[in-house]
C-alpha cells in the first residue's frame, strides 16, 4: 500500500552513471516504506538529487567542512517533527536527499550487492535523517541500521552484508 500523499522529486543532475529504469521508482518505493514505517501522519514532500562524486564532495565541504566525496546527504527542513509547510499543497517539507550515484555504484561493487540495493538502502538511511533519527551513538546506530534493514525487507532487496561496524 502507498500513501499517494507522499510527493517525492527526483532530479538526476549528474552525468557520470546512467540511471537504471526502475530506480526512480525504487527511490519513491523507498521514501514511502519508510514513511509508512515511521506511522508519519499526513502530507509530505522530499526531494531526492543524483549527483557525481565531484558535485557531493562540494556540497559536503561547503556544509560540513569535509573535503571528502560521500555516498549520500540528507538537509532535514525539520525539528523535533515540526516541519515547513508546501502552501501550495499543504504537505510538510521534510528536506532534500543528495545521492552520489557515483559512490552508490563503487559500494555496490565493494559490498557485493546491488545498485538498486545501495541506492535504495541510502535513500532509507537519509530519509530516516530526515525524520529526525542518528547514528552517533552505538545504540542509535544499531536503531537506525534495523530500521534500513527492515525497509530493505520490506521492498525485497538483498540483506546487507558488510555494513555493520562502518562508517
């Protein structure tokens, strides 16, 4: 079951991995699992960008300070589940997620899985960003990596197998 009151906005603004048929479908698919997951109430929005590896190492040094490429970014518009609302369409804004396609296909080969599976479980992992969870903590991090784990399940995509202990 999908909630259709879940608008989620794919941009691909990169050009260095062809994009798969399918995968635009499997980032709503996972937005929506996730959601529906969390019991979220009401209308929302997130926004999910394909980058390259060169374009997430800017965002990340501009609004991290980390010079590095990573695999995925999230920019909660929220706290403490409080979140902006579309006027237009009356749906809480949750934030965007920034996806290097670049990186999510490099892990995919380095882990054994999947592109569809690295990207979905990254979409997962910054969505539940967005809502408000973290992973700085040994606790909150085993939370976190059950719930992707569960969302992963839930779409029918491979179990991970060598997440556990890395960041």
């Amino acid at each position: 079951m999908t909630n259709d009151k879940i608008r989620v906005v794919i941009t691909n603004s990169q050009k260095a991995v062809k994009i798969p048929t399918g995968m635009r479908m499997l980032v709503r698919r996972c937005c929506n699992a996730v959601l529906k997951m969390e019991q979220f109430e009401g209308p929302a929005e997130i926004s999910v960008t394909f980058v390259d590896n060169e374009q997430i190492k800017e965002l990340n040094t501009q609004y991290r300070e980390k010079p590095i490429e990573t695999d995925v970014l999230s920019f909660p518009m929220g706290s403490d589940g409080k979140y902006d609302i579309d006027p237009t369409t009356g749906a809480q804004i949750l934030g965007d997620v920034v996806i290097s396609m670049e990186k999510a296909l490099e892990q995919s080969d380095l882990y054994g899985h999947s592109f569809q599976r690295e990207v979905g479980y990254l979409t997962a992992h910054s969505v539940l960003h967005l809502l408000g969870y973290d992973h700085m903590e040994p606790l909150e991090k085993v939370r976190m990596r059950e719930k992707e784990e569960y969302v992963m399940d839930m779409l029918g995509l491979e179990a991970s197998q060598g997440y556990i202990g890395e960041e």
